[in-house]
C-alpha cells in the first residue's frame, strides 16, 4: 500500500504520523513545497497551479490515495485536483473539525490562520453544522510560520495572542490548521482555565487517515509490522529528506522511528 500527502510546508506531519500508526506497513510519499511557501498569502489560482504541480509529482510514484495535508490548499484546489487525478487516484481533502465540535453543544473556538478566519468558507461550515451553537473564530497571527521553522520563541508568542482572544468559557478548540496539532498540547496548556472541565481540542489528522483507508478499501491495521518506506519530495526534487524543523516535532521523529527516509 502506497498513500502520498502533499503540503506547502511540514503541516501535513500530522496526517502523515496518523497514517502510519494506522498502517506502519504503508509506503508514504510526502510532496512539499519549500519554494513557493508560504501558500496563504498566494492567489487561489496560484494555490491551484502549485498543488497540481505538487500531487502529480506525487502522483508519478504510484499512490493508491493522495491527502492534501492542508486547509488552505483543500479550500482552494481540492476540486481542480479531484478533477485532475479522480478517478484512477482518490484525493481526500482536509476540513475543520467543526461538525464534532459543534455536537457537543458548548461554547467553541476555531483556531485558524488570519486568511481563513472570517472567511466564506469557515463560515459556511458554521453556518451549517454550528448554527445556534456559540463559536469564536480566532486568527493565530505567525503560528502556522512559526511552527513551520520551529522558532520556539515565535511559538510561544503566537499561541498566548490567540489564548488571549479566546472566550473563557469555551470548552473545545477546533484546530483549523494543520500545523497547530503539532503543538497541540501547547495550545491546550494556553488556553485550559483553573477550576474549569478539561479542554477538548478537535483536529483533523485522525479522521483524514481514516478516511484515506475507507476511500481505497483497506482497514487500519496498527499492529502491522514496521515496513512502509518514506520518500519525501521537495518542490518536485526527489532524493530529499524532511526539511530539518520537522524533527523537532514527535511526529516528524516517528517517521524516522522504524525504517530511514528513502
């Protein structure tokens, strides 16, 4: 079994990671962008041509499933791509976890990057899973960068400025970027309040991996020997290995943890 994700940066470490405690037998190729990242301040039809470039890079190794690791990119290119590669190649895009947010009934906050706070398409989401239910969208000024690069001071800064414009009363948070569930235990440390019931934070990397297995008819199968191999491209080079800020990460750590990059 064979599955490629695709990404501007390392944000798609955490659907990988989820992928590989699923299968530790699947095969992996990782197709990102060090060239043209950042892709939120980019046009969406630049975001289009530069994810088309991505996944048939990916796509030239033969995957079974291609997961775009990315809000910003599933937003913007997730139909150009599913026209471009569907049927012979399923594409499964990434979506806040606002729906499983939302049914628990209280009082939620969605963490996301400037460009997607307010915008049409996380207030759709709203608007249909979430009506009646109180929701703040929080912009995470420099977050996403910061993870990016793994600038611990940068980190820190950015997620007391979100926790700051977070309601007290809030007990989830949706985690609307995919580089936030790298430091999800940062944002919960952040934002979990003395004397209140503990901080459920919703992201979307396991039910993404899920979904990829469902899409080619495979089961999760965690208990599977350690085989799969790891082949990451860098704006279409082959040869490459995970940009070094990755490791600072225990998910980018447990791509290495049972067999070397390919």
């Amino acid at each position: 079994m064979k599955i490629a994700l695709l990404d501007s940066g390392i944000g798609l470490l955490a659907a990988t990671a989820a992928v590989r405690r699923l299968r530790p037998d699947a095969d992996l190729v990782l197709s990102l962008d060090p060239d043209g990242m950042p892709w939120g301040p980019r046009t969406p039809d630049d975001i289009i041509g530069r994810a088309l470039t991505l996944a048939e890079a990916a796509a030239a190794h033969g995957p079974e499933a291609l997961i775009i690791g990315c809000n910003t990119a599933t937003v913007h290119a997730l139909t150009a791509l599913r026209a471009r590669l569907e049927p012979d190649l399923p594409v499964i895009g990434t979506v806040p976890a606002i729906k499983p947010a939302a049914s628990g009934g209280g009082p939620f906050a969605i963490w996301a990057t400037p460009a997607t706070t307010g915008s049409p398409y996380q207030r759709g989401l709203l608007d249909e899973f979430a009506d009646g239910v109180p929701a703040t969208e929080v912009p995470c000024h420099g977050l996403a960068e910061a993870v990016e690069h793994a600038d611990e001071a940068a980190i820190d800064a950015a997620v007391a400025a979100a926790a700051a414009l977070t309601p007290e009363d809030v007990t989830t948070v949706v985690l609307g970027c995919t580089h936030y569930e790298l430091v999800a235990e940062r944002i919960r440390a952040a934002v979990q309040r003395p004397g209140r019931p503990p901080l459920v934070l919703h992201g979307s990397a396991g039910a993404v991996a899920a979904q990829a297995l469902r899409r080619i008819g495979e089961q999760p199968a965690p208990e599977a020997a350690a085989t799969g191999t790891l082949t990451v491209l860098l704006s279409g080079r082959e040869g490459s290995a995970l940009p070094t800020p990755a490791l600072a990460y225990a998910e980018g750590r447990l791509l290495y943890t049972a067999i070397p990059a390919r």
